[in-house]
C-alpha cells in the first residue's frame, strides 16, 4: 500500500510540477524576448509619461501594445498582475516529488550500496545541503560583484566556477541519476530564491514608494533583471538535468561530471542566442550565431565522446569471446536487484515480473535493453549493479536468452 501511495503521489506531484514549470519557462521566455524586442516610442506624449520602449504584436487575432516604463508608471494602475505563483509552485512541487521519490528512500536513491560514502540520513542532510549552499555561495557572488564594472561577466564566470564544482561534487557523492537530479535542483532552487529573495522585493518597495508619493530608486530594477537574465540561462541546464534520468549512459559514464558539465554549458550557449538574436534583428548587436555553434559543437563532441564501442572491435580486444551465462547465475543476480520492484509479491513495476523463467524470457529484450544498452536499471540508482552482475545480462541475453539447464 506504501508503494501505491508513493506512486500516485509521484503522479500528481510529477503532473502539477510540470504544468506549473511550463508556465514558469513561459513566462519568463515571454518576458526575455519582450525586453529584447522592445524599441523607443514614437510618441511624444509616451515619452513625456516615462515610456522607454514599446512593442507592437498580432496573436490569436488581435494586436497587442506592450510598454515599458523603466522606472516608474505616472499612475499606478489599480490592477496589477505579479508573477510569482509559477516559480513558487514549480518549486514547492519539486521539492515534494524530490522527497517522494528520493529523500523517502534516500537508501535507495541517494547511496550508493557498491560504494556507500555516507548514511542514507546523511546522503539527506548532503542533498539539501546543495541546494542551500549553492544558493547562498551564488547569492554572495552577486551581491560582491554584480553592480561593479563589468559586473555580468565576474558573475558569469564565477557562477560557471562554481556549478563545475557542484557537478564535481555531485557526481564522486550520490549515485549518477540522483546526481544529475540535484543539479538540476539545485539551479532551480536558486531561480525560485532569486524571484522570492530579490524580484519580488523590489517591486514591491517600487509599489510601496509609487504608493506613498516618494520617488522609485532604479536598482530595484536593476537587480531584479540582472536576477531575471540568470534564470532565464539557468532554464536549459535545469530542463537537461531533469530529462537526464531517463538516459542511463549519460549519469552512469565514468566521468559523468564532465558529461553534465558540458550539457549545462551547451544548454546555456544556446539559450544566449535565442536571447540575442532579437537584439540582432533591431540592430543592436551582431549576429549571435557563434554561441549556437559553440553549444552544438559540444553537443557534437559528448555524442562523439559517448557512442558505443563497435561489438566486433570491442570483441577483438578482449580476445576470446566470453563464455554465455546460465540462467541459474541471471537468477542469482535478479534475485538481489530484480524482484523487489519485479514480482507478483510486490506491486510489481510497469505490470512486469519475473518470478518464473517463461516471464524472464518473455521480457529478454527488454532486460537487455534497460540494463545493458541504456544501463538504466535498478531504476534509481543503477550503481547498485557491479560491472560483473551487468556483464552477466549481457552474456545471458546474446547467449540466446537460455531459461533451461
């Protein structure tokens, strides 16, 4: 009954996560590309009302007239629109389906049983530990250099400095899967801390002041959309590390930090020239085409990095081919790792169990598949399974898949 409630738990959560994220990522995608397609009024009038860029659109049927005031509107409207809610909502549903599905079996998930470096009560306290720490150390590198002279780029390189380390980190403490999922929160708890800790706040003392009569300070803004413009660089990386989990060769390479690393700076490459080439198409800078390339080369070069040796090569190199394995050394290892999540007795996952050798057989390729060739299973922390015991998957099933003596 526990693993039921678990899964449907991890269904809604996992449901209402990513409705909320598309609205998050929409909106804040809407409002990049708004302030980089915005142009000068043509109005006086607008300009004598503090107006500093205008956009006019057609979607749906009707045209739409967007304006910025970069400081402060002449009269604050009666209704105005926070956006907030998505960001608070993707996170509180991320943060539950993270307890749900890993903190509540951190045993499983967050330790590695080949090589346990901590307690499943401690991997805990260290995987919350990267969300805060993060925050706090990414927070600092703001407030220190982010309002100096060429302030964006400090802060971008040392950001970059810090999430390699993280990804270090990461990868050498907890399982592959559960690494590259605490990155991927990581960087989203930061994006939520940022609309919590700085966006809001300052418009709100921007209201506060409009309200009271008393003239706005503009690094309220400027704040605020420097921590905007972070997040919307985060978002790739952050999508990446999400998706990862369904890809076991990506987390369970030897050097999966590196991997992930090169995924994040490829996301977030490209993510540069969508936000720029707006500013292109108005004249305002050059074509941003060498970002895009940067980040499909290195997509290129971990594809290249990462493709499977040839069987035949791979063969001839280790001499005589090794011998088949028998069903009775698959059973043994199934047994371990297999039929706690597999069998009749339990709720058995995905409705497939191998509790006898015809639904073994039955399910051969698919075994070979998830545990082999995408190196997937255990689900949830395939570290579990040596070498050894996944070379005799391998063995078994290109053997002819045998269930008889």
């Amino acid at each position: 009954m526990e693993s039921y409630l678990l899964d449907w738990s991890n269904l809604l959560l996992r449901w209402l996560h990513v409705i909320t994220a598309i609205a998050w990522v929409g909106s804040s995608f809407y409002f990049v590309f708004l302030d980089s397609s915005l142009t000068p009024p043509d109005d006086e009038r607008m300009k004598r009302d503090g107006v500093t860029g205008e956009l006019w659109a057609v979607h749906g049927g009707g045209f739409y007239h967007p304006v910025k005031y970069n400081v402060s509107p002449p009269k604050l409207p009666d209704h105005l629109h926070w956006f907030y809610w998505e960001s608070y909502t993707t996170w509180l549903s991320g943060f539950a389906l993270l307890t749900v599905s890993y903190l509540w079996n951190a045993g499983i998930y967050l330790v590695s049983p080949s090589n346990p470096l901590m307690s499943p009560s401690m991997a805990i306290v260290a995987a919350l530990a990267f969300l805060v720490v993060f925050w706090l150390l990414y927070d600092a590198i703001c407030r220190v250099f982010g309002q100096k002279d060429k302030g964006d780029a400090i802060v971008g390189a040392l950001v970059l400095v810090l999430v390699c380390i993280a990804a270090f980190l990461a990868c050498h403490i907890f399982p592959g899967q559960a690494a590259f999922l605490l990155m991927g929160a990581m960087l989203a708890t930061s994006m939520s801390a940022n609309v919590f800790f700085w966006i809001i706040p300052g418009q709100r003392k921007v209201v506060a002041a409009l309200k009271a009569g008393q003239p706005v300070d503009p690094i309220h803004g400027k704040r605020g959309k420097q921590r905007s413009v972070h997040n919307t660089y985060f978002t790739l990386p952050v999508l990446f590390a999400m998706l990862s989990n369904h890809y076991g060769w990506l987390y369970n390479h030897p050097q999966n930090w590196l991997v992930l690393i090169l995924m994040m700076f490829a996301g977030a490459a490209i993510r540069q020239f969508f936000v720029m080439r707006h500013g292109f198409k108005l004249g305002r800078n050059a074509h941003p085409w060498p970002y895009a390339a940067v980040g499909v080369v290195v997509l290129l070069g971990v594809l290249g990095w990462l493709r499977p040796a040839p069987q035949a090569a791979a063969a001839a190199q280790a001499g005589a081919a090794p011998a088949a394995a028998g069903y009775e050394q698959l059973h043994a290892v199934m047994q371990k790792h297999c039929v706690v999540c597999h069998s009749a007795s339990t709720v058995a996952q995905k409705n497939v169990k191998f509790d006898t050798p015809e639904e073994v057989k039955g399910h051969a390729q698919q075994i070979y598949q998830q545990v082999v060739q995408l190196r997937k299973m255990p689900f949830g922390n395939p570290g579990a399974l040596s070498d050894e015991e996944r070379d005799t998957f391998k063995r078994w099933y290109e053997g002819g898949a045998p269930v008889a003596p």
